[in-house]
C-alpha cells in the first residue's frame, strides 16, 4: 500500500536555498529536501470482505470518487432497499458515536429484499485529529466497528465509507487498510515543488473526457492557474467545455480570459514576470499579494526563491552541459534525463528519487535572459531578505522590492 500525505509550507531558510557545488562561480546551494509529494488516487488491495474506503484531504475527489462507487456496488433493481446511506457528518462526539454504532447495526441487519446490500457510511469527519475525533466515546465506538471489519461479516453486506482528513496513525484507519480496499485521495500542494506533473495528468485525464484540447503552454497555464485544485480544475473545464460549444481547441488566450487568477495563478505570475524581466508587473504583483493576505516570508520562499533557483539551477546546466534552449519544459526535462548522475545529483528530487525537472524545463525557457552573477547575487539577496524578515522590523514591501531590483537591473547598473 503506497499512501501519500500532504506536504506542508517550509518556513526556515535551509530547507528551501538549494546547494550546488559550482567550481566555475564558486557558489553552494544546496537542493529543497523533498518530502511526500502528494498524489491523487492511491489503493490498497481488496480483502475477502466487501469493505471499502475513500478518504483524503480533496473533498471534492472524495465526494466524487465514492458517490459513483456507492452507485457502481448498489445491486440492480434493488432500489431504495439496496444502500442504506448513514451521514458521518456529525457536530459533536455523542452524534459521532451513534453515527458509527448505527453503521454497525446496518452492517449486522440481513437485506430487506433481495440477498445484497451496501452501508454507505458517508462523510465522516471524525477520523482525523480534533477534539471530537479523539474522545474516548467516538475511539470506543470505532473499536467496535474495528473489530466488526476484521472478523469479515457475512455475506451480502458491503460497507463503504468516505472521509476527509484522516489521521493515519490512528488503529482504525490501520484496519481499513489491511481488511478494505481503500482510495486515497489528497490535495496537492502547489507551494511545494513537484505538484506540477501531477496535477498536468490530472487535467489532462478530465481534459480527454471532455474531447478539450490544449495547447502546450494554454495546458501548463492552466495547471499552474488552477494549482491542482480539483474542484477548480472540474470547474474550469465546464466553464471552457459550455464556452467552446463544438469547437475543442484550447489555447492560451482562452485559458487567461476564462481561469480566473487565483492566489496560485498571482503566485505563478509572479514567477513568470521575474522570469521575463518585468519589473513593473513585479512590483505590482508583489503588491497584490501582500493586499490578498500573504505574508511576506511566504511571498519570498514560495514565489520569488524557486523562481531564481531555477533559473540558476536551469543556466548552469545548460552552460555546464551545453543544453540548447528548449522550447517547452519536457524537451529540457529529457534532455536532463540523458545526463549522467553525477550530473543531476545536486538538483531537487521527488519522493520516487527521480529529478524534479519540470520548474527547471520552465525556467530553461527564460534562462538566457540572466547572467550567472546576477542570478548568484539575487540568491544572496533572497538570503539576507530572509534574515531581515523575521529579525527586523523594517517595511516588508521594501525589503522584497529591493530583492525583486536586484534580480531584474540590468548588468551595466550592477
């Protein structure tokens, strides 16, 4: 059983500044140690009992998932009598307690007509690690269920159950793994480096439903606009699905009038304005973020720093190993892979091990638009903003402006 969890926010200084060892430019960084890149769908194998689970932290995948397999499981022709719906939502642990003592009864009740049944214990949100979660009246109530699921109950009877925010620590959900057959299902995290080829095959997958055809950068711009949020994601797809009527074709224009720009897509553009020089649209985008919300720190370490260690990371390969510039993030994510290891092993990886090239693809685009010492400079910048933001109190605006100039001045100001 392969489970994976949800990654979260990096607020410290080490983890996040890579590390390479650069004889040319004397520079060491060091790459963002890379913690459980979370995946949208997981399983274990089916026990001899006809036990299910769908659980996660994306609700709407949750809700999604397990609505069509309660559907899929309900016998034919068995009608109201053939799934027992029991709601999991409970407000308070006594409600909790007898929401699961009532999924016991249903488990434990011969079918009325016919020889099948499903109990659908249905979004449970007493799992995880709150107050409710962990009275002794909601934990003594899913021992009993426990012990139910693993002494395989008789014939005829399947249990589903879905729920968000699982605490996977906990004895219950250890049974469900070994005695059901389980879907896991959680958000990914877009401030996190490797989201972005997860969440392309999840558009993709929705897009090939739809007969929607992206273009190559329309596709990466809706991704990165739409940060792997699936309810989004379904959202925009039938937004553009109902907009193009007979026509499928996507194309960039289209993606920037319809996807509205979230905090993800200001956070991508303004990656994408450093990336370009574009110092106006920056500042102004620094701005906007600070307006929304959005601390400074988070600013620096999810935006502005995986921008020009990418870019840095992007511009010493291509030099050191004279990559030509590629013209879309998988023609240099290839060409990546046919180096030796010795030659990729400083870059960041993901939970399989493997290069986390697709930002470096991007950024390899726009690479040629920096120098070397520039981009080495503007890291030590990024370093000493760190340093000032959570020792100072000087204005936060200035502090990221002054790292946002010094990346973007030409050389001839240096």
């Amino acid at each position: 059983m392969k489970v994976v969890g949800k990654l979260s926010t990096t607020t410290g200084w080490q983890p996040v500044l890579p590390r390479v060892i650069r004889e040319r430019h004397n520079l060491v960084m060091n790459s963002t140690p890379c913690d459980e890149i979370a995946v949208p769908k997981t399983k274990t194998k089916a026990a001899s009992a006809k036990i299910y689970g769908v659980l996660g932290s994306d609700e709407a995948e949750v809700k999604r998932v397990a609505a069509e397999l309660a559907s899929n499981l309900t016998p034919s022709g068995a009608g109201d009598f053939g799934l027992e719906v029991i709601d999991g939502a409970a407000d308070n642990a006594d409600q909790a307690a007898a929401r699961v003592r009532s999924a016991i009864e249903a488990v434990q009740t011969l079918p009325f007509f016919g020889d099948t049944k499903v109990v659908w214990l249905k979004n449970v949100n007493f799992l995880g690690d709150d107050q409710k979660a962990r009275s002794a009246m909601v934990q003594s109530a899913l021992e009993e269920l426990s012990e139910l699921v693993d002494s395989d109950f008789g014939p005829g009877i399947t249990l589903l159950m879905s729920a968000i925010d699982v605490d996977k620590r906990r004895s219950f959900y250890k049974t469900l793994l070994k005695r059901a057959e389980v879907q896991v299902f959680d958000r990914l995290d877009s401030g996190r480096s490797g989201w972005e080829e997860e969440a392309l095959e999840i558009v993709q997958q929705r897009a090939k439903k739809r007969k929607l055809q992206f273009d190559g950068d329309a596709l990466e711009l809706f991704v990165l606009l739409t940060g792997g949020d699936t309810r989004q994601i379904d959202n925009e797809l039938e937004k553009i699905d109902t907009f193009l009527e007979k026509d499928r074709g996507v194309n960039t224009e289209l993606v920037r009038e319809l996807v509205p720009l979230s905090r993800a897509g200001v956070i991508f553009e303004l990656g994408n304005a450093l990336a370009a020089r574009d110092l106006q649209l920056s500042l102004k985008l620094v701005r906007r973020l600070l307006d929304q919300g959005e601390s400074a720190i988070g600013i620096l370490l999810v935006a502005i720093v995986p921008t020009i260690r990418n870019l840095l990371l992007a511009k010493d390969l291509m030099e050191r190993h004279r990559l030509p510039r590629a013209h879309s993030p998988f023609q240099f994510i290839s060409a990546i892979n046919r180096l030796p290891s010795e030659a990729t092993d400083h870059l960041p990886r993901k939970k399989d091990g493997s290069v986390n090239a697709y930002g470096l693809g991007i950024a390899a685009q726009q690479a040629g638009r920096f120098e070397t010492a520039q981009l080495i400079e503007a890291m030590r910048a990024c370093l000493s903003a760190n340093i000032q933001l959570v020792t100072t109190q000087l204005d936060h605006e200035l502090i990221l402006t002054e790292v946002v100039v010094k990346l973007l001045r030409r050389r001839r100001e240096l």
